[in-house]
C-alpha cells in the first residue's frame, strides 16, 4: 500500500511543482501569448507525462544502471583514478562539456538518420509548445538521448547517484526550453539555450537546427545556430503522425502496413466493435 501510494504521489506531486514553477512564467512572459492551459492535444501530452512517470522512467532508469554498471567493469581503473585526481571543477566542466558534445551530435543523427527520426518524430509532432509538451517522447528515444548524455560520465567513473542532480536539472533545463516562455536574455543567448532556440527547432522543417540543449556553442561553432529574431509560426512535422497516444507509441516500432491502422485509431476502433456487433 505504502509503495502504491509513493507510486501515485510522485507524478502528482511533480506535476504540481511544474504548474506551480512554469505557469506563472508562461503568464507573465509568454511567447504566444493567447495560448490557453488547456490548449489542444493537452490531454495527449498528460499521457505521456504519466507514461513516463508510472512505465517508462522506471525501465529507463533500469537501462541507465545497467549501462552505468557496465562500464564500470570494461573501463580500466586507472584511467577513471586520473580522471578523479583533477580538481573537481575541471571534472564537472569535462562531463558538460563531453555530454553537450556528444548529446549534440547524437541528436542531429536523431533529425538526419531516418531509424532515428522514426522515433525522434514523437517528440516533433508537438504542434504546441508548453511546459508539458517536453514530456511528449517515445521511450526508446527517451533510452537514446538520456544514454548518450550520460555516458561520459559513466566512461569517467561516476556513479548514477553521484550525477542525480545533473540528470534532474538536464530533466527540468528540458522543460524550461520547451515552455511557452520568452526571456529578453540579450547576448546570452549565444551562451545559454533558451525556449526561442528551442522552438525554432521544432520548426516543421526536419532539418532546421538548435541541436544543442544546455549552451547553443555546438550549434555556433558546427554552423547549426538558428535565431531569425521573429517568433515561427508553426510547430510539428511535415508528414502525417497519429495522434492519439497508442498511435504514437507503437507506429514507430510496427512495420507501416500495420501501423497505418493508428493514423485513425478511434475510426478503425468503432469500425471493429460495429462489425462485431452486427456479426
Ligand atoms: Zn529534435
């Protein structure tokens, strides 16, 4: 019972700190500023937030321990002893930095590789950005991205519990940039990622850029930095995607012909059951 409890407790009780912490933010310095709360596909991205809290975060998390564990036995011993006799700012700065480089990298695969962007797409058929858009992710993307940020740090020897805090705050940074929010940040949003990058890279167009997560640099530096100085006026994806959450999880893992029966689940489904009937 008491499991059960801290079960329920903990999606209610995040989703609570997020309304508290994001909306008002949303209120006082919105990006499109007649976006309602409940604005459309509300319902479907609410899915995906308890998708991930009561399924998948749980199998994610399991696969991250795995990883971690697994490194720790092939990595040799005295290159994770070097890395740990630096001082502990120079291996803080070379975990971000060897995660940002990495992550950023991975994820312009995600948009250039058409196995990748299978799964990648979910996310990018968000066709409204909010705070709780962020959570709409398949899991198998969920496993690629949070694996691959991850993994310098697991090469360096540091244990999952020692990098909580970097993955909670890369968990909440991710909310922040897809958020409905602009913040005047003038020059430093050439250092620091921001919601206005983020949302050009959920321009319909696959490839227009913004890989980069915590700090745009990557994207400067790779010719990838997009900032045109206006708002875009449409986010989601140039091909057509389900859009109910059943659809969403399982059409990038059917082979098509199967997986065309989800692009109009709720037809196909009264379909079925008034076939059944008259049978
Ligand atoms: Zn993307």
């Amino acid at each position: 019972m008491k499991d059960f409890l801290i079960i329920i407790a903990a999606p209610v009780l995040s989703f609570l700190f997020l309304i508290l912490v994001f909306v008002p933010m949303e209120k006082v310095f919105p990006a499109k500023k007649n976006q309602k709360f409940f604005r459309p596909d509300w319902f479907l991205d609410l899915c995906f937030f308890l998708g991930q809290y009561l399924i998948w975060g749980g199998l994610v998390y399991g696969a991250l321990s795995y990883f971690n564990d697994f490194f720790s036995g092939v990595i040799p011993i005295s290159f994770q002893n070097m890395i740990k006799s630096q001082p502990i700012f120079l291996q803080i700065f070379e975990v971000l930095f060897f995660s940002d480089f990495f992550i950023y990298w991975a994820h312009r695969l995600q948009h250039k590789v058409d196995f990748l962007w299978r799964f990648h797409k979910v996310h990018h058929t968000s066709e409204h950005m909010d705070w709780l858009a962020s959570h709409r992710e398949h899991p198998l993307d969920s496993l690629y991205t949070i694996g691959i940020i991850n993994l310098p740090a697991f090469i360096m020897g540091f244990s999952l519990e020692s990098i909580a805090g970097v993955i909670a705050f890369r968990g909440i940074w991710a909310i922040y940039i897809h958020s409905n929010v602009r913040l005047n940040i003038g020059f430093l949003k050439k250092i620091i990622g921001s919601p206005e990058l983020h949302h050009w890279h959920h321009y319909l167009d696959r490839d227009v850029g913004n890989y980069a997560n915590i700090s745009p640099l990557m994207d400067i530096f790779f010719g990838t930095y997009v900032c045109p100085g206006k708002e875009p006026e449409k986010f989601g994806i140039h091909e057509k995607f389900p859009k109910n959450y059943l659809g969403q999880m399982l059409v990038p893992i059917l082979p098509k012909k199967f997986g065309n029966y989800f692009f109009n689940f709720k037809k196909y489904f009264k379909s079925f059951f008034l076939n059944f009937e008259k049978k």
